[in-house]
C-alpha cells in the first residue's frame, strides 16, 4: 500500500489493526455494531458504529455505491451478504486481507455454526476477480482453530496491479 493511502477494517472489535495502520500514518474507518473498544485503541480513527447484518452499508457515496479504499482488512467476522460490498470497497490496486474461520473449527471450538464457518476455498471463489497474493486454508494452534485466510489485489485500470514502484519488477 501507498504511505498515507485510507484503510478500512470491517468489523474492527478493539481496534488493533486500526491502530496499527494508524502507527503508520494510513488514514483509518472502523465499522462496527459496537466501536467503543476501537475508540479507545485508536482515538484518530474514523468509527462507525452500524449493523452490517441488518441494515444498509454505512460506507457509501451520494450515489449509493460504497467508497472505496486501498485496504479492507476483515478478521474472524463472516456475513456472506456483505462479501460483493466488501470487493467493492477495493479501489483499483486495492488489497484485501482477510482471515476468518473454516469448516473444521467445530471440532476444537467456536464458532461452530456452518453460516460462520468458511467451506474449503470459499475465499478463494469469493476472490476469483482479483489477483490472489496469498492463500491459507487449515489449521493453526494455540489457540486450536481452523482458518483462512486471503490476500488479494484489486487489479488497476491499465490491467497491472498497482504496487509501489519499489515492488514492480
């Protein structure tokens, strides 16, 4: 990502990734059903506090369509409605990075319901517009839990990801 280009963590809970990209001078959206956590974290974050699984995207310009940023960071949060308006927050060159739980989880925890567990390559069907950077699905311990995960880049206008310079060959 860009220095200074806008991130938004879907789903922000306490606000670690807010604050971690707001250490390093990206500007940052948290949404979430409840950002009083995130405030404390990350006290120059832009928050806001909404019910992505019942109501309307909070995120959108004056013409509906949401806004888009260079980031959309989501972990262990899955609503599939709100997947195509996740890929669509991606600006060209944009990135998504998320994380979330897999089918398996049940057998060492919660979440356990199959709406949010992931299927094998869920994300990577979700995903299929994009350029995949990187792609896990398995399991991890300490703590015992089945995940996966994706990065994935939003392809520029011109056809070419948009890295920085310093990352094109």
């Amino acid at each position: 990502m860009a220095p200074g280009s806008k991130v938004l963590d879907v789903a922000c809970g306490g606000g670690r990734h807010l604050r971690w990209f707001a250490e390093r001078g990206h500007p940052v959206t948290g949404v979430d059903i409840d950002t009083a956590a995130a405030m404390a974290h990350a006290p120059s974050a832009r928050l806001v506090t909404a019910d992505m699984e019942n109501g309307p995207w909070p995120l959108c310009d004056a013409m509906g369509r949401p806004l888009q940023f260079a980031a959309v960071v989501v972990t262990n949060y899955l609503w599939r409605p709100l997947l195509p308006t996740l890929l669509a927050s991606l600006e060209p060159g944009g990135v998504l990075i998320y994380e979330t739980f897999a089918q398996g989880n049940q057998t060492v925890g919660r979440p356990s319901r199959d709406d949010f567990l992931l299927r094998p390559g869920e994300l990577l069907q979700v995903c299929h517009a994009l350029k995949v950077v990187a792609y896990e699905n398995g399991y991890l311990e300490n703590p015992a839990r089945f995940v996966q995960r994706i990065a994935a880049v939003r392809e520029a206008e011109s056809g070419q990801a948009a890295l920085p310079a310093v990352y094109r060959l």
